[in-house]
C-alpha cells in the first residue's frame, strides 16, 4: 500500500506564546522548562495520529530577520495554526491585525486554526466562546479554534488531530459555515457530488433509497450493513428534522443531503469524505485522477478515440432516460437536468466554440435543443478530442461498469488501409479556402442549419468575385455531423442489418489557422497534419482568384502532408448547375477540392483554369455544390466515399511524381539486380556441373573404376576370422 502523505503543520504567531512548547508537548508527551527560541522541523510518525498520516510540524519566529523563513514555511504547509497566549489579550488582537492578513498577501490557500495556549492561564471569569467569536466573525478564513495548555497536557494531541483532520477531511470544500447567517449550508459542488451518488444507489429510480438500497450503499462505502433499528432512527432523525427527507418509508434526495448536513455539522466529516471518495472524488470535488486513469488513451497522432457499441447504448439510455416528454429532443430544462450532477456543463470552453450538430435547434450557448443524433455526434466529437474528459462525463452520468469496454483506439491510419477488416467511423476533415469561398455557409448547409446568403447577378468575375451582400455570419471553428452510410462489411457491427454510422467532424480553417497549421507541420515533419483524414478545399466557381487560393493552399497542405492525404475539390456556389458532383483525387492526406457559389453556373474562365489545374494533378473536376438547389446534403456520402477509398483521392503533385518515378527507379534497379545475381547462381551452377561429368569422363578413359570400394572395417574382418 502507497505510505500516506506526510501533513506539513506550520505554527504561527507572536513571541512568547506558546509555539514552541505546544510541539514539544506533543512530540514527547512532556512539558519543556527551558525551551529553545525554535525547534527544527519535528516529525510525529503515521502511528501517532489518529488518521494514520505522518505529520512534519515547523516551528517558526516572529522576528523581522526570520520572516524569509517564515514565509517558505508558510507556503509549504497544508495547515496553519495561529497561536496566541490566551493569558495576554493583544497576541489575539494581532491574529487579526498582523497575521491573517500577512498570509493574505501570501496567498496561503490552507486551512487555518485558531489555537489559544497556555489554557492555565485564562482569567476564570472568560470563556473561550466569548473571546474567540468576534475574531471568528471578522476571520472568515479560520475554520475552527479551540484552546489548549502544553503545560497540564491538556488538548495537546486535540490541536494536531483537528489540524490533519483539517487536511484530510478539509470542511471548506463540503460546507460553508457562514451561509443563511451563519447556520451553514452545503456548497453546490458538494451537493452535485451527493446528488450523483444518490442517484447512483437508487437503483430502481423511483426517488427514494429503500432499506435495500441503504444497506448496500453502507456496505459499499463502510463495508458492514445498518442494522434494522439503526436504519429506522436513521430515518427517525431526518423525518423530525424534514419531513419531506423520508417517503414511503425510504430516503428521498433532501433527506439524504440534510444527512450529510448532519454530519458536517457534529464534525464527522471523515463520513462524508468517505463516501465522496468512495465513488471518485478528490478534495476538490472533482473525480480523481484514480479514477479517471483507469485507461490509457496514449495514441499515435494518426489514431483517433471512438465510441464502442456499449458507449453508444449507454449514452441512447441516458437520451430516453431524461427525453420525458418522449418527444426526440432534448430541451434545455430536460439537458439542465442530465447534467444536474455534473461541476460544469459539457460542450463549454473555447475548443467547443462554434461546434454545431445535426437536429440542434437555433439558438446561443445551451438553450438549443438537441435531436438523439445531435446529442451522439457531440459526444463523438469529445471522444475524439479529448477522451479523458468524456470518460468523467460517462462516470458523472453514472456507469459503473467497465470503462475500457466504452472507449476503442482505431488503428495507425497505414495499417488501417491495408487491412481488409472495418477501420474507424470517425473522421476529421479540413475545410481550407480563401476568405469568401463559402466555407462557413457550407458547413450550415450540410446540416441543414441557416440558409445560404442571396446575391445578386453581376458579369464575370474578374479574380475578386462578384459583388456580393456581405454576411455577419461568424466562422465556425469545428463542425460535427453524423453521416449514415450502407456498408456491408459492417453489416455485424448492429443488430438487424447491415447500417454504420460515420462521424465526420469537419474542421473549418481560416487563413491564419492554415498558416500556423502548414508552419507547425513543416517543423514537426506533417506531424500536426497527421489527425486529419482528408481535406476539403473550397473556392467559389465564379471567381477565378478563389481557384486559384484554393489549388496554392492544396499544393502547399499536400506538400506538408508528405504526399498522403486524400484531398477532395469542391466548386461552391453552383446554384444554377455546374458539372454533376465529382469526388477527385489528391497527395496522401485526402484532398477535396469544391467549387463554391456556383449560382449562375462556373464562368468559362473559371472552367478553363479549374480543368487545367485538376489535369495537372490528376484529379477529376471538381465537386460542385449549389447551396440553394440542396446539393450540400450529398456531401457527406461523397466525403464517405473518399475517406472509404483514400488511396484514390491522393493528389499527383510534382514531389509525389518524382517519389513514384524514385521508387520505380529503385524497383527497376532491385528487379535487374536480382535477375542478374539469378543468372550468376545459374551459371555457377552449369559450370560445377560441366566439371563435375569432364571428371567422370577422364576417370572412364583411364580405365579406373568411377568408386573405388570401401575398405573392410576392422569389425567386418574379426566377423571372417571367427566364422573360419
């Protein structure tokens, strides 16, 4: 078992009121005459306290030439004590003055006990109560206080056991003792966490926990079971105190949490804790790195993190659980309640920025609804950017089967392709064009959200576009969509036929972003392009300066991908028919090239450079895509069929023509010099075979026999002479 973390102690305060002689009391259980100014770090071993924790208690100096030392140790502790003499009223006054507020400007984070020494010595007619509470009223930072006399060993041991309890078993995160005028109350995280393990244990989900449930919850976190009359003065307890806490003769929600209120406040909180960290919190109320380091997700840059069918199951159980309307979607009041439980909403902070999903409702931040595939793709979409988080919103959603059975690694990408079996179904595409190709429109389009911005007609267009209503549509950063696909090699995969879902997470990039990408990729040798799984570049059909962005931006992405990603052209814009939609063909990132706002069609110009362009690379024309006309819901079988057959989609670039020219070389040179190493072998052999009949041919002439007999062994010869 991994020893315990020692618990550093630092005890402050003025001269000459104590510090020293209450660690040397509790050290050796002894009271010392003549004390030394300061006492080195003194260590009380695991078996001298209570909680089985070691302590490391520093002694510190009031003087101005030791306040270095004082601060260092200050910053190193877990727990404070603020020492004052009870016997000279201004050492308390100072606590106040001086030293709450000097471990303010330190920033000390710790918890901080109010110790009052030399107990003896307090005038009889003042209690401890009286003296301590307008300090407490003014310190919000002090947790509790008690007093002590290292002179009678009196509380001696009690100072050091509240301030591992303290550490341990830290109140501040749980309770907040000031709260509705100081009678307390549990804080929120607090509540979430209770919250998540009551719904936990209720395995029935009809609201309350029944005797069945409360004895397997005890055994759980304490291992021994309530005993009948234990369990009903539990119940007894909270129906006197809430009535609303006991129903049908189990626990309700309230009940359960006014509890651990309970507890709290007659000072076990080592109960609470037990529980909280029994189901994975740590003292911040978040699940433990014990608990979320159950799996591995260390993984190839080119390896994405997917969704198993029992993560999948999981996740349509929970949609159904909290759907109580049954009406397919989940409302806002219907998501405020799935993640009732949780310390923060999921889909926040700024990688989720402008992330939208089929069947999402309009609307900003949380109050949009969400459709089943909607709320899957979202997940899909934190699976594959950051796994961990996903598995603390499996286990905040309450599993509490195997992990590892929800989460799968896809193959390294080369791997992958060369196998014949099912690969991944999520994929990452790049979205890169010139600023106006369409991109963010698109991206709209394909699910289903928005309409495409009207234009006018204008005459050709001249390398700058059309004149055009500008759109305050802000960029997206990432997309999500889930495709379904008919693929029959996957026809095991689900029950009843032969239905796959794909993942595409479609990545829009800007200029700036393509830069840093195409930079980052040039440094790190196309190791930051190694996610992507193909790129789709985007120009718009009528203007000739955007074909041309787009081709640079796909010689350049190709030339950083080291010649192997698919790429896919797409004319946008096409709303009065282009040419019908093309996949192409691009290096070994896959490559799509689409032509956009192709409204009155692609201008002759366009058409011309664009045909030249694709023939150049070998590569088919373009997609092309009429926003207006519905075109962009065909996209994603289209990307499905690329992502599918990525070799197809590799671009026939100038490096990528002489690599294969290279290697047809070295093929040629290892094929000529096998043959020729074959035809030596073979001659050699013909002239030890030639040799080999001249010899029998001299030895016949000669009139010798071809073998001589063997010669009689020694054995043979004593056989004869016996049988004579």
């Amino acid at each position: 078992m991994k020893p315990a973390k020692p618990v550093r102690v630092c005890v402050v305060g003025d001269s000459q009121v104590g510090k020293t002689s209450l660690i040397t009391a509790a050290a050796t259980e002894s009271f010392p005459d003549n004390p030394p100014p300061v006492l080195p770090p003194t260590r009380i071993g695991a078996d001298a306290t209570s909680e089985g924790v070691p302590l490391i208690i520093t002694d510190t100096s009031s003087r101005p030439e030791d306040k270095p030392a004082l601060e260092v140790a200050c910053l190193n502790s877990d727990v404070i004590i603020l020492a004052y003499d009870t016997g000279n009223p201004r050492t308390l006054k100072r606590i106040t003055e001086v030293w709450v507020p000097e471990l303010q400007r330190l920033g000390v984070k710790v918890p901080l006990l109010l110790v009052g020494c030399k107990s003896d010595l307090r005038p009889q007619d003042q209690n401890m109560q009286q003296v301590v509470v307008p300090v407490l009223a003014k310190c919000k930072e002090i947790e509790s206080c008690l007093d002590c006399s290292a002179k009678n060993l009196i509380f001696v041991s009690e100072v050091f056991y509240y301030a591992v309890k303290a550490v341990v078993h830290p109140v501040a995160p749980l309770f907040d003792v000031h709260a509705h005028n100081g009678a307390g109350a549990l804080r929120p995280l607090c509540i979430k966490a209770l919250m998540r393990i009551f719904s936990m244990c209720d395995a029935d989900k009809d609201g309350t926990l029944n005797d069945a449930e409360l004895n397997k919850f005890q055994v759980e976190c304490f291992s021994a079971p309530l005993q009948p009359e234990e369990l009903a003065g539990v119940k007894k307890v909270v129906s006197q105190k809430m009535p609303q806490g006991v129903s049908n003769n189990g626990l309700t929600l309230p009940g359960f949490l006014f509890l651990h209120a309970l507890f709290i406040e007659r000072g076990r909180l080592e109960t609470t804790w037990a529980v909280l960290r029994k189901f994975g919190y740590n003292n911040e109320l978040r699940l433990s790195d014990e608990a979320l380091g159950v799996i591995s997700f260390l993984r190839a840059p080119d390896q994405v993190v997917e969704l198993t069918r029992e993560g999948v199951e999981f996740l349509e159980q929970r949609f159904a659980q909290y759907d109580k309307d049954a009406d397919g979607r989940l409302s806002p009041s219907e998501q405020d309640d799935m993640f009732a439980c949780a310390p923060s909403r999921p889909w926040e902070g700024p990688e989720y920025e402008g992330l939208l999903v089929e069947g999402e409702a309009p609307g900003q931040g949380d109050d949009r609804s969400l459709t089943k595939r909607g709320f899957l793709s979202k997940w899909a979409f934190t699976t594959a950017i950051d796994p961990r988080a996903m598995l603390e919103h499996f286990l905040l959603l309450g599993f509490r089967g195997d992990p590892a059975s929800l989460f799968c690694i896809s193959r390294q990408r080369r791997a992958e392709r060369k196998s014949d079996a099912p690969g991944r179904r999520v994929f990452q595409v790049l979205v890169m064009g010139g600023e106006e190709a369409g991109k963010s429109s698109l991206l709209r389009a394909v699910l289903g959200q928005g309409q495409p911005p009207t234009r006018a007609a204008a005459g050709p267009a001249s390398g700058s576009g059309r004149g055009r209503p500008a759109t305050s549509r802000a960029p997206l950063r990432h997309c999500s969509l889930t495709a379904v696909v008919q693929t029959g090699a996957a026809s095991g995969d689900r029950e009843g036929g032969g239905e796959l879902e794909a993942t595409l997470i479609l990545r829009e990039v800007d200029d700036a972003a393509a830069e840093a990408l195409l930079l980052a990729s040039a440094a790190a040798g196309s190791g930051a392009l190694a996610a992507a799984d193909a790129a789709l570049f985007v120009f718009d059909s009528t203007d000739l300066g955007s074909l041309r962005a787009a081709m640079q931006l796909l010689h350049r992405t190709a030339a950083a991908a080291a010649d192997a990603l698919p790429c896919v052209l797409l004319a946008a814009k096409d709303d009065l028919g282009m040419s019908p939609l093309h996949h192409t063909a691009a290096d070994a990132l896959p490559c799509i090239l689409l032509a956009a706002k192709n409204d009155l069609g692609m201008f002759l110009e366009v058409e011309r450079a664009c045909a030249e362009a694709c023939a150049a690379l070998s590569m088919p024309m373009p997609m092309a895509v009429s926003l207006a006309g519905g075109d962009a819901a065909r996209i994603p079988s289209q990307l499905l069929s690329v992502l599918r057959n990525p070799d197809a989609a590799i671009p026939l670039t100038p490096s990528l023509k002489a690599a294969r020219r290279y290697n047809r070389m070295l093929r040629r040179a290892a094929l000529y010099s096998a043959g020729g190493m074959l035809g030596a072998l073979a001659l050699y052999g013909l002239i030890r075979m030639h040799r080999s009949r001249s010899s029998q041919h001299d030895d016949s002439a000669s009139g010798l026999p071809a073998r001589l007999p063997a010669v009689p062994r020694a054995s043979d010869r004593t056989i004869v002479s016996s049988s004579r």
